[in-house]
C-alpha cells in the first residue's frame, strides 16, 4: 500500500489544497510544482534534522519563503530587446556559438545530471523522465507504470532532492 503521508504532511494536502494555492498565485502550474518541490526539498532537510511540530503549518511558512524566493530571482533578470536576443540571430541564421569554455562546463554539468540521475533507482528514474522530460501527470504516469499517485510523488520528490543537492554542489564549485 502506498503512503498517505511524508514526513508528517498528508499528500493529499501537498498536491491538494497546497499546490492549488501556489497555483493560483504563480497562475503557471509549472512554476508551481517546482517551486512546490523545492518547498519539500528544504522541509526534508528540516524534518530529519528536528522534530516539527506542526508539519502543515512549517511546510506553508517553507512554500512562503520559496514563492518570495522566486519572485527575488525573477525580479532580477530583465527581458532583452527582441533584436538583442539569441532567438532573433537564431531566426536570422546567425546562431550564437558557445566559446569552448562554456562548451566544456555544459558537458561537465551534463555529466554531473547524467550521473545523478543514474544512480537513482529504475523505477525513480523512469517516474522523473515521465514527468519532466515527456510532460506526463502524476495521474498519467500512475496508469502507465500500474503504480498509486502517491508513489509517483514519493519518486519525485526523491529525484528532487538529489538534483537539488547536485546544485548545491555545482554552486559551491562555480560561486
């Protein structure tokens, strides 16, 4: 039988009425996930470092620190203007070519996520490819793999937190 919970928070409620609130203040489901995953990646790291108390109420404070977060980040990067931009020397037949410096740090970096993402389990692996590379839903991928919604997350959320931990270490090699 499949979990009804993590780390003291129904799932229900994670992919319920919490994901329906970020939903509607991102108004992008996309963005909403993500920064719902990213939410549960920092309460993971406080749940097994502490007992909480009131899981609901600590993960919503957490989904408040992450939305303020990304609007931060977002705040922080200006649109360029349509000529100046990679997809207009694109459409004009003048690509941009990377300098071989960037070329090898995004084959470095491509390397690191190959690795990371091969050492998670079969089952972990396929659940993420399903939902981030081929765009299926949780319910999609749960009929496809004959496996509960609530397993689907509980994969998803173990690939998140190592590809959060991946960045981690990425940052700390590159900053």
């Amino acid at each position: 039988m499949a979990p009804t919970s993590w780390f003291g928070i129904e799932l229900s409620y994670l992919y319920g009425t919490l994901l329906d609130g970020i939903v509607r203040q991102t108004r992008c489901s996309h963005r909403a996930r993500d920064i719902l995953h990213d939410a549960l990646v920092r309460y993971a790291t406080a749940a097994s470092a502490s007992h909480i108390e009131t899981p609901h109420l600590y993960l919503r404070r957490i989904v408040g620190s992450a939305l303020a977060d990304h609007y931060r980040l977002e705040r922080r990067y200006i649109a360029l203007p349509e000529e100046d931009s990679d997809t207009a020397l694109v459409r004009q037949g003048e690509a941009r070519v990377p300098s071989p410096e960037e070329i090898a740090d995004m084959r470095q970096r491509l390397a690191q996520l190959q690795a990371v993402l091969e050492a998670l389990p079969p089952k972990c692996r396929e659940v993420f490819w399903l939902l981030r590379i081929e765009g299926m839903s949780h319910e999609e991928i749960s009929t496809r793999l004959s496996i509960s919604r609530k397993t689907v997350e509980g994969h998803v959320a173990r690939a998140l937190v190592r590809l959060v931990a991946l960045r981690r270490h990425i940052g700390t090699e590159h900053g």
